[in-house]
C-alpha cells in the first residue's frame, strides 16, 4: 500500500513539473509560428511615417570601411508648459492658517458655538480647593509663631538674676487668604483678511503647437538586426483579407501610420493598425493585396523610439582585448604604447615601446579615461562645423594591422566662450560631441604622459 502511494505521488509530480515547463516556456524565441511576409535579399531603405507624431527614416549606405545604416528622425512633440502655467486651478493659500472664516465674521467678544475662540486665552481665579489649602497653611504658620512666644517668657521671682520676662508678643493677625478677583479678558477673534487669488492664464496642452525636431546619427547593431528583421518581416498569424467592420475593430480603416519597405525598386506599403490585447502585438495590412498580418512589436518599437535604441554611442566596434599597440600624438610629440595582458581587461597595463618594460600606472589611467568617450550628440548636416583644432589623435592596432582611430578636436566659441569638445573615429564616419569632462581630463594629463 505504502509503495502504491509513493509510485502515485512521483507520477503526479512529473506531471506537475512537465506542465509548468510547457505553461511558461518562452514562445517568442520558437520561429516554428512564425511565417516570412517577404522575401527580401536585403533592405535599402525603411519608412515609419506616424504624421504628426515622427517620421523615421533608415538607409543603407556604403563607404570604404563597409555598410553602415544612416537614421534621421522627425518628431513632433508639445513644448512643456512654464513653471508659473503648471499652477493653473490651484487656489493660493490663505496668509494665516489658523484663521478661519467663521472666526472673522463672529461679533466681537462672541465665540462661535462649538469653537474655540480666537484671540488672546482668558485667566480664571484658583479653584476653592486652592483657597482652602492657602487658609491652612496660613493658621498653621500662626500656630507656630505663639508657641515660640509663649517659650520666651520667664517669671522674675523664681530667679531674681534673670532678666525680665520679655513683653509678650503683638498677636499675629491670621492672615486670610482674599482669592484675586481675574478679569474676564474679552476674546478678540484675529480678521483674517482674504487673498485674492489672481488666475493664472495656462495655454491648454492642446492648443500649443506641435515643434519640430530633426535628428540624424549612425545606427548600432540593433539598427543592422532591425534591416535584417524587415527584409523576412515574420509574421505570427495571417488573418488574410477581413470585412470592413474587422478592420474597423483592428483600427485598419482610420489608420494614417505607415511602414514601407524598399528593395531597389520593389516598395511594400503597410497600414500599422492597433495592437492586440495581452501580448500587445501590431496588426499590419499589406496595402498590394488588402490581406492582414499579425506581427512582434519589437520591429515597430525600436523605430518609434529609434533615438534611444538605434543611435551608435560608440567611438569603435572592436574590444580593448584586440589592440596590443597604441600610438598618442598631440602636434610634433609621439608616443607608442604596449598592452600587456589584454585578455585580462581588469589586470591590463601598458608600458613605454622600446623602454624599460616597466608598467606605468598613469599610462593605465589614461587609456581607461580614453574607454570612457562616448557620443552624446550628432550634429545635424546642415549646419558644418568650423574652426575645429586637433586636440590629440590616438590609433589603435593589432600587431601590423590597423585597427580604428579616435581624433579629439576643440572648437573654442571666441577667446574666453565655453569650448565644444568633438570627436571622429571610423566608426562614427563624421564629427559627433562628445563628453566635454571626459576629454578635458584627457588633454591636462598629456603633459605628463609624453614627461615619460
């Protein structure tokens, strides 16, 4: 009986185990549902037009160093309103807290019923209790004062040497205790004198126009997967063509968001729909053939938020493990560095070529400064930079191979303006800003580099 239950229960527990595992496996990862709406070699060119909201548009261009993607974006966005506009619908607060308006408008000397009144506190006379208390102790004090009287007197004629008795004491009056008369102080109630709230004039969200924002930068490899997504476009489900009300409930019909598709001269228009509830998936109809797709939102959120996911931060795409020689030059001074244990990035140092061989903690320092660039802006193309000076140019390299270079350039905005401190590398293909912290401790510890 005992093995019949224990063989039951491991059965149960297998079961159980199995289930969860097939209950919360990921079925993203799993391409098996997955069908390709296309059958693109290669993608030139995409388009996510959402108007009045932003335009996003990806090209694939080729240079000698290879293919590289060029994003610009158009958004539309609402300027946030001023401080002084976000109080709009808030009362000012009145001078004084505790006045309240009951208080003010009560006649003078009138409390409102049920209220504390508002003004100066009023002292009453002690209790009877108190006056009692002062009555006894008063008698007892006298008391006191004829027994030490009457201790004092002596008889001249039992002992003519002693002095006369002294004269008896003056009685003590008791003292009675006369409770003060408090004069009730009339309660003055404090007028709180109202504010007039002035109203503050807020421009509604609505009726602020829309401003324009243009911004063009290198893609990263989440832009080369994007491309490569695109050209296949998998699809979870086909629902083919629907009737007009289907399209309606999938938002089809009223839809103006669109994602085209460019290969040469082959164009694929699709409508962006809503998105399904639960797994919040876009519904995409295919403008050639009216039929109606269900697609992963990763695609269609990468290009609605492209200049967070897509832009290239990076001044290089190799790692600090593949260099093992780096040359500084800064005007007619030069210097060639040697990376030991570069497989090892925590435990990497670097010497002077051709020197003692001796590690330097400052040429260290240096170099992990150096990793710490990254791009914070792109220009835009319409507006060329002038008056660049080289601040210094640093190339990298693997045995006799090149592998890129950073060149850290100044443009300095008249004599004693704030300096603009940029970039260019073979990665970035164009000048971009860079961290001005970064590269200003950079340029004051050159001097101590080339000391060496």
């Amino acid at each position: 009986m005992k093995r019949s239950v224990t063989l039951h229960a491991a059965l149960l527990l297998g079961v159980l185990i199995a289930a969860y595992c097939v209950w919360t496996r990921d079925r993203s990862s799993t391409k098996d549902d997955e069908r390709p709406v296309l059958a693109l070699r290669q993608v030139d060119r995409v388009i996510y037009d959402a108007p009045g909201e932003r335009k996003v548009e990806v090209t694939r261009k080729t240079d000698a160093q290879g293919v590289y993607y060029w994003v610009s974006v158009e958004k539309w966005e609402r300027p946030r309103p001023p401080r002084g506009a976000r109080l709009k619908g808030r009362a000012m607060r009145p001078q004084r807290r505790g006045a309240s308006t009951t208080a003010a408008k009560a006649p003078a000397g009138k409390a409102p019923a049920g209220k504390a009144p508002v003004g100066k506190p009023v002292f009453r006379s002690a209790p009877a209790k108190k006056r009692a208390v002062q009555k006894k102790a008063a008698n007892t004090l006298q008391k006191k004062a004829a027994d030490v009287d009457k201790s004092l007197r002596r008889d001249p004629k039992a002992n003519p040497n002693k002095p006369a008795a002294p004269k008896p004491a003056v009685k003590a009056t008791p003292i009675k205790a006369t409770p003060a008369k408090a004069t009730p102080i009339k309660a003055t109630p404090a007028k709180a004198t109202p504010i007039k709230a002035r109203p503050i004039k807020a421009t509604p969200a609505k009726a602020r126009p829309k401003v324009r924002k243009d911004s063009q930068f290198i893609g990263n490899k989440a832009t080369e997967e994007l491309m490569k997504t695109l050209a296949k476009l998998p699809a979870i489900r086909s629902l083919g063509t629907l009737a007009k009300e289907k399209l309606e409930e999938f938002g089809l019909t009223t839809s103006d968001k669109t994602l085209t598709i460019i290969e040469g001269s082959n164009t694929r228009v699709f409508t962006v729909g809503k998105r399904t509830h639960g797994n919040m998936d876009y519904y995409l109809q295919d403008r050639s053939d009216q039929r109606v797709y269900v697609v992963r939102p990763r695609a269609m959120q990468d290009l609605s938020y492209a200049e967070y996911r897509l832009m290239e931060r990076n001044l290089h795409t190799f790692d600090t493990t593949e260099f093992d020689r780096v040359r500084i030059r800064q005007g007619n001074k030069g210097l060639m560095l040697q990376q030991h244990n570069r497989r090892k990035p925590s435990k990497a140092t670097y010497s002077r070529l051709g020197g003692d061989g001796k590690a330097k903690a400052h040429f260290r320092a240096w170099m992990q400064k150096l990793g710490r660039l990254r791009t914070a802006e792109y220009p835009k193309a319409d507006t060329p930079l002038k008056g660049l000076t080289p601040v210094v140019k640093v190339e990298f390299f693997n045995g006799q191979k090149k592998l890129g270079t950073t060149e850290l350039l100044v443009l300095q905005k008249g004599i004693t303006g704030p300096a603009n401190y940029y970039a260019r590398s073979e990665t970035s293909r164009v000048v971009v800003k860079v961290n001005e912290s970064v590269v200003k401790e950079l340029e004051k510890d050159l001097p101590i580099l080339f000391a060496e």
